[in-house]
C-alpha cells in the first residue's frame, strides 16, 4: 500500500518530468482537483480509478488516498507545480503520520513549481537570494503572513508570490505593496506571469511603485525583484555578483568602504566637498552615526585643495598626524609637513617658560611657519597657542586651522575658539572626539578632493 504525491508542474505538458509521466501510467487510483485532470490524463491506465474533487477540499482528497491506500492500491495524489510546494505533499504526510499509518508506504516526485517556471519566462530574475510566500490567509493568520512579508522586504529577497488575489482576498497584495515601499525603492522591477507555460499564457512586467494589484488574480503568480534586480529587454535579471565580485585590493576595499559611508552621507545637507571630508572622517572613525562630527568654514576644503596643490606647507602639532598624511598625496604636490614636538628647541622652550611641548612646538612653528595650514589632531594646548596666535599676531597667517583634538579637559573649548574665529578659515571635529587620524583624514580629504564627484554628485 502505497500513496505518490505528485507535482505536475504548471500547466504545459511538457514541463512533467518523466518520473511522473511513469507514476501516473502505473497507478490504481489517481487523486486530484478536477481541473488538473486534463494536464495528465493521456498517460492514465484505462482502468485507472479517477477521484476528481474541487478546489478546498484538500484535506478530503488526503483522506480519500488513505482509504484507498489501506485497501491496498497504489495511490497517486496530483498538485500542480511541485508537489511539497503548496501542494498536497504536506497534508498527506501530516495526516499519515498523525494517524502512525506505518503500513502505508509514502513518496514525493518533484515538479516545476510555478515560481521556477515563471522565472525562466523573465530570464534571470532567481539570479540569487529567493523567497516564496503565499498571500493566502485562510489557513494562516494574517499576522504570521505579514511578519513574513516584512522579513523578505528587510532581507531583500526576490520575492514571488503565490494566492496573491482573489475576489474575496483582495486587499492583503495592497498591503504587501505598502510593506514593500518600506524597503525598497518605486523602481524596483516587479513581473505578472498569468497562467505560466499554458495557452493563455501572459506576462507583465512593471515596478513596484506602478503596480496596481488589480491587475492580479489567483491564477497570477508575482515575482518582486530584489535592489539589484533590473529589466533588460523583457526579461528581468538578478546578478549574482560574478561582474561585482567582492573588492580585493587595498583600493577596491577602501573604495567600497567610501560607497558605503556615501549612502548615509547623500541625503545630508552641505556641500560635496565637506561630504567628502566627512566620509573620509567617518571611514576613519568607523562609526556611521558619526554624521554631525564636522563642521567647516565657508569653502575653506576647497581653498586648501588649492594651497595644498600649489605645494603649501603643513604644520601637525604631533607626529602621528604627520604620519597619518598620505605620502603619496604630500609627495606628488610636493608639500612639507612639519611638527616640531620633538625638536631640541621645543623641549627647551617648554622648560623654560612652563609650557607643554604642544604648546611649544606651535610657538616655535608660528614663527617658522606663519602662512602654512595647521593641523591639530591631540593637544587641546597647541590650539589654543594657534587661535590665541592668529587674534593678537599680524604676522600670523595662517592658510587655516584644522581642529581635532581629543579628549576630556579643554578640548571642546579650543575648538569653540577656533569656530569664533572669522579671518581664518577652520575645520572642526566637534564635542570630545577627534584624534590624530580623524585630523589626518581630513588633510587626505582635501588632496583627494577631486575624488568626490565618484560618490556624490
């Protein structure tokens, strides 16, 4: 005794595999709902029992397959698509094994699913990560269903969807749309395959900000493209990744870094050059909430991209920030960069007038150098000596003043310092933060500038 729970796929007769065609011919009793009796009933026994039922009385075909099983026959029970696919397979199994009906031996062929079929209709739309959900909430609450939902919309799964509409169930596709737009964008392609791979075969393509569930019915299956899904003629196409392999150089890697940053950066206010800057700073901190850390002075980025490629000198108060500075952008524009923390002069000075080596070696650079653009990234002290500098000092000009030092005791005063300053222009890491490689990206922001226009129009 035996029942085989068989998937005949969508429609065209063509598309039921041969193991099935072979099941049918053997069977004793064949099991279904009436309308796909037609798809299979060439290959039938002339003997054969035919059980045509209607549509919704799953559970009493199951039941009527066990009767005839333990009579001893062999027992086929048809679904379309596949079989374990919202088909019969998991009513018959289930009811089998709560009933602990041993003696009946149980089999699954597999068959073309509609979503498979449907998708080899558009071309390449199962490219990669897929889900199927059933809209259907008769047996399943509703709930459930649009926890579902929310989940393939967040995951972004290609998503196709059996039950999608009926003439009672006609709201629960609009708002799986709404759900939808949550995640994804208008432009995302969205497809109608009616009655896949039979005569009346017809398929819409659309996106899901113009698609209008009125369009559907229940012999309608509707495949949702993920973000990197996209149309090409009439088929749609979901690459997998082989023209987008992961980055493996160190440039792909920090390339891909900025693209990620970018995306948080793009709807902000300010202009592309201090987005940049602030993408630069926040590839740095490795924190993407960092959004509101910087803040600059009218085209001051601008006007030292221009000082810089004219060869203009840098001062750093500590060696790290120095370090920090791509040589590779300092050395083809030809800038110094000079900090003198650990001169014999500096330790000297400090000594002599009570002064921290910050704050000396900014003395002895000021005087050295009273045109360079000054880049603080640790000592609260040596932004003080620069602002204190450029309000008392002629002779101190300064092609600005970039303010990051980090820390708790007078680091949020020296910056505010610096911002009331209105004859220099200034760059300031805001609150606490900041730091020697936070001071330094922003230098390497200003040479790359010309860099921008690849993330931000």
């Amino acid at each position: 005794m035996k029942i085989t729970v068989a998937g005949i796929g969508p429609g065209d007769r063509q598309y039921i595999l041969p193991v099935v065609h072979q099941a049918v011919a053997k069977a004793d009793v064949i099991v279904g709902y009436s309308y796909y009796f037609q798809f299979v009933e060439e290959f039938f026994r002339s003997d054969v029992e035919r059980i045509e039922m209607p549509l919704g009385k799953e559970e009493a075909r199951a039941e009527v397959a066990i009767v005839h099983a333990l009579e001893g026959k062999d027992v086929l029970v048809i679904g379309s698509g596949d079989a374990s696919i919202y088909s019969m397979a998991s009513i018959v199994y289930e009811m089998v094994a709560r009933r602990e009906l041993d003696q009946i031996q149980l089999e699954t062929l597999p068959g073309v699913s509609a979503f498979l079929a449907a998708g080899s209709k558009l071309g390449a739309p199962l490219g990669h990560d897929f889900c199927c959900i059933s809209l259907s909430d008769l047996m399943t609450p509703w709930n459930s269903i649009e926890k579902r939902i929310r989940g393939a919309a967040m995951g972004d799964f290609v998503t196709s969807l059996y039950n999608p509409r009926s003439v009672k169930r006609h709201w629960q596709l609009g708002r799986l749309k709404k759900i939808f737009l949550e995640e994804r964008d208008p432009s995302t392609p969205v497809a109608i395959v009616r009655q896949v791979t039979r005569e009346e075969e017809n398929i819409r393509i659309t996106t899901l900000g113009e698609f209008d569930p009125s369009w559907v019915d229940m012999f309608s299956l509707v495949m949702i493209g993920n973000s990197q899904t996209f149309q090409y003629k009439q088929s749609l196409i979901t690459p997998r990744g082989y023209l987008n392999r992961k980055p493996e150089t160190g440039l792909e890697i920090q390339q891909a870094s900025f693209n990620v940053v970018a995306e948080k950066i793009k709807p902000l206010k300010g202009t592309v050059a201090e987005k940049w800057a602030l993408t630069r700073v926040i590839h740095t901190t490795g924190d993407l909430s960092d959004t509101e850390l910087l803040e600059v002075s009218d085209r001051a980025l601008e006007k030292w991209s221009e000082f810089l490629k004219a060869g203009g000198e840098i001062v750093t108060d500590v060696t790290m920030v120095q370090a920090g500075i791509t040589k590779a952008f300092s050395g083809k524009y030809g800038n110094q960069i000079f900090c003198h923390l650990n001169d014999e002069e500096t330790a000297v000075l400090a000594s002599e007038k009570g002064l921290t080596r910050s704050q000396a070696g900014m003395q002895i650079a000021i005087e050295k150098h009273p045109n360079a653009l000054y880049v603080v990234g640790n000592a609260p002290t040596a932004l003080f000596e620069i602002t204190e500098s450029i309000r008392i000092k002629e002779s101190f000009s300064p092609a600005g003043v970039i303010g990051a030092p980090v820390g708790f005791i007078n680091v949020i005063e020296s910056k505010e310092q610096l911002s009331q300053l209105d004859t220099t222009d200034w760059a300031i890491i805001h609150g606490n933060k900041g730091g020697s490689n936070v001071a330094a990206s922003i230098v390497n922001a200003v040479f790359t500038l010309d860099e921008a226009v690849n993330y931000y129009e």
